[in-house]
C-alpha cells in the first residue's frame, strides 16, 4: 500500500471518529466507534445499527411509517410506590424479566 492511499484511510478514521477525544491513534479511534457502536445496539434495531456502520457520519436515518397498536397500561398502586423509593430502585423493579 502507498503513502497517498494510508493517509486517505489515515483521514477516513479520523473524519469518523471527529467526536473522539482520547490518544490519537487510529486503533484507539477505532476501538473507541466500537464501543460507540456496541452502546447503541442496546437501544437501536439492528437495522438503524447497521446503517449507522455504514456512515457513522450520516445525521438523519429514515423512518418507515407503520400502523401499530399501543397498550398504556397503569399499575395499581405504582405511583404511590414510586413516590418513596428512588429512581434506581424502580428501575431495577421494572427491568426484572421473568
């Protein structure tokens, strides 16, 4: 591989990682889009995920327009309940999986 073509990848990682602010080293910078990548598995589909790999630069990914249905549903005595604990105690009551 030539000079021209490293610095073009060289430049490529660093205009990925623009909000990076650790040591500049281009395997630091691609570890750190990564980690950024795996954290946003936690909360994305894996469709948005992957075009998100495929220009982490990209400001808008398109929606799609779905017809669904919603429940809201309230559970007795929740709020009172809510009310005297802390927010870390009733995240970890509402995310407990049975």
């Amino acid at each position: 591989m030539q000079n021209d073509e490293i610095n073009k990848i060289l430049e490529k990682i660093k205009s990925l990682t623009a909000g990076y602010t650790g040591d500049d080293k281009p395997l630091n910078r691609l570890d750190w889009l990564k980690s950024l990548i795996s954290a946003y598995q936690k909360y994305f589909p894996a469709r948005v995920i992957e075009k998100i790999k495929i220009d982490p630069t990209a400001k808008n990914i398109e929606g799609e327009r779905r017809i669904i249905t919603v429940l809201f549903a309230d559970l007795s005595g929740f709020t009172a309940l809510s009310e005297t604990m802390d927010a870390e105690d009733i995240a970890k009551i509402i995310n407990v999986r049975r």
